[in-house]
C-alpha cells in the first residue's frame, strides 16, 4: 500500500505541476495502474532487473526509486537519476536493477531478455521482468523476444499491462485474439490473465512465474487487465475516444480503494494505519519538490 499511495501522490502531484506550468517535459501518466508494479515488484529481488516503458514512473517507484531524484530529473536538475538529461521517458537507476524507462514501444523487453541471458550465462539466478503494454503486443521485437527467451529458457517475466487503449486505439481493434496472454502458447511458456487492479493477484502470478524463472524452466507471460485514467500523454483528451461511463466504472474499481476496502473488512491494517501512510507519502512528495 505504501508503495501504491507513493506512486499516485507522485502522480498526481506531477498532474498538477504540468496543469500549473511547470515545464518538465512530456509525460505519461501511470495513474490508475499502481496495483501492476507494485505488485509485480513485490515478488522481486532487489538483485532482480526490470525494464520499463514509456510510462514507467511506476515502475521505477514500485522497484524502490528515490523519488526525490526522480522529481529532480523532470525538472531537469543535475541532481537527478540521469542528472537532469533524461526527463520522463529515460528515468534510470542501476543502483536498484532498472534497466531503464523505454519511450520505444516493446524496446525494453529486449533489454530484460539481455539481462536474462547474461544472468543465465553468470548463473546469478537473477531473473528480469519486461514491462510493456498491449499496444505493444504486435511488435516484432517483443515476439521475437519471447520466441529467444523460451528457446534459452531465459529467466525472464513478460508483463503486459494491458490499460485497453493504445494511445487512442482500442485493444479489440488492434488485437487479433481476446487476450494477450493467449500468445503464450506459441512461445511454448505459461500465459496468465490477472485482475490487474487487485496487488494481491498480480503478486500471486508474478511469484509463481519467478520461481519457475529462477528454477531455469523459462519464461512466463502475464497478462494484467488495469486501466490508465488518464489520457495517453499530458495532452491527451480522453473523451474524444472513450465514454464517460466507462472510466466511472473503471475508476469505482480503483486499486488504492479496493485495498482499503479489504483492509477495512479483513485486517490487518486499519484506515487509520493506511491514512498515516498516505500522509507519510505527502511529506515525501513536498521534500521531492523542494529538492
């Protein structure tokens, strides 16, 4: 929960320093999708890699990023993860196995798939999660990729956050089969479809999915259903292609709410606990501000 609330203050706050005029370039907001990093995060190794996308602030956080240099890149300060060269699109810490923030779609999973066959090749017993979206599903390199990655039996994770839209396009346009995961079987690795709105069952997959990686019985294919409430970019208006009916029902499913309802019902946190946390992340995303 804590890395969750962080993710979407961080978020928000970012919202409302573009809206304000704040010139810290182009961005992606990872609103509505917390539940997918963090949760896949969870089952992770510090040792263990990831490689992002072009909305991979989330990622980055959920993997245990500052976010204080992270504020700092996108106000182009020297003090920076990339020393302020980067921006929103090539956030990067190696300190914490992040390969990178990818603005080229599927980009990134070639990167994991490298970290997969050298941590194979060191016998580290690493393993790397490539982060990417539906929209991606149809590049060339992310197949080829997973066809390499099953052929070596590489300890890799495929993550496709599927958000429905590819910036105006919707998932059922552009794919040619219901589910993502159901590609999986070509590539001869497990494909699984998860609520990517509950932390709790994207944790689930990903650990079943990194003990087989780590055991060296190859990749997986996890399929998470969420949705980005926002538009693709800073200047993206949603209701030129979406109804407003549906982001009322997909934002009445949020992540950060059903985590509290569940605390609320069944423990062990208390809303008391869980807004103590939420004010712990304010102070935290004032101090990023400041530095």
């Amino acid at each position: 929960y804590e890395r969750m609330s962080l993710i979407r203050q961080f978020e928000e706050r970012l919202k409302w320093l573009v809206e304000t005029g704040t010139p810290v370039g182009p961005v992606h907001f990872y609103i509505g999708q917390e539940a997918v990093a963090v949760g896949v995060c969870a089952a992770l190794e510090d040792s263990d890699w990831v490689a992002s996308t072009h909305r991979g602030h989330g990622h980055c956080i959920a993997k245990g990023v500052a976010v204080a240099p992270m504020m700092a890149e996108l106000f182009g300060k020297v003090t920076g993860t990339n020393r302020g060269k980067g921006g929103s699109m090539h956030i990067t810490d190696i300190s914490k196995n992040i390969l990178g923030v990818n603005p080229i779609n599927g980009a990134g999973v070639a990167h994991a798939v490298g970290a997969g066959l050298s941590a194979k090749v060191r016998k580290t017993k690493q393993v790397a999660v490539a982060f990417f979206g539906e929209g991606s599903a149809g590049v060339g390199t992310v197949h080829e990729c997973m066809n390499m990655a099953s052929i070596w039996k590489l300890p890799v994770v495929f993550v496709c956050e599927n958000n429905q839209y590819a910036q105006t396009t919707p998932v059922e346009y552009a794919c040619s089969v219901p589910n993502v995961a159901d590609r999986a079987a070509a590539y001869g690795m497990p494909g699984v479809i998860v609520d990517g709105q509950d932390v709790f069952a994207v944790w689930r997959a990903t650990e079943t999915a990194v003990l087989r990686a780590r055991a060296g019985a190859g990749p997986s294919l996890i399929e998470c259903k969420t949705y980005r409430y926002l538009g693709h970019h800073q200047s993206d208006d949603t209701t030129r292609y979406r109804l407003p009916e549906e982001e009322r029902e997909a934002r009445d499913r949020d992540c950060l709410k059903r985590f509290r309802e569940r605390m609320n019902a069944n423990g062990p946190l208390t809303l008391a606990q869980l807004e103590e946390i939420d004010e712990r992340n304010k102070v935290l995303m004032e101090e990023a501000v400041e530095f």
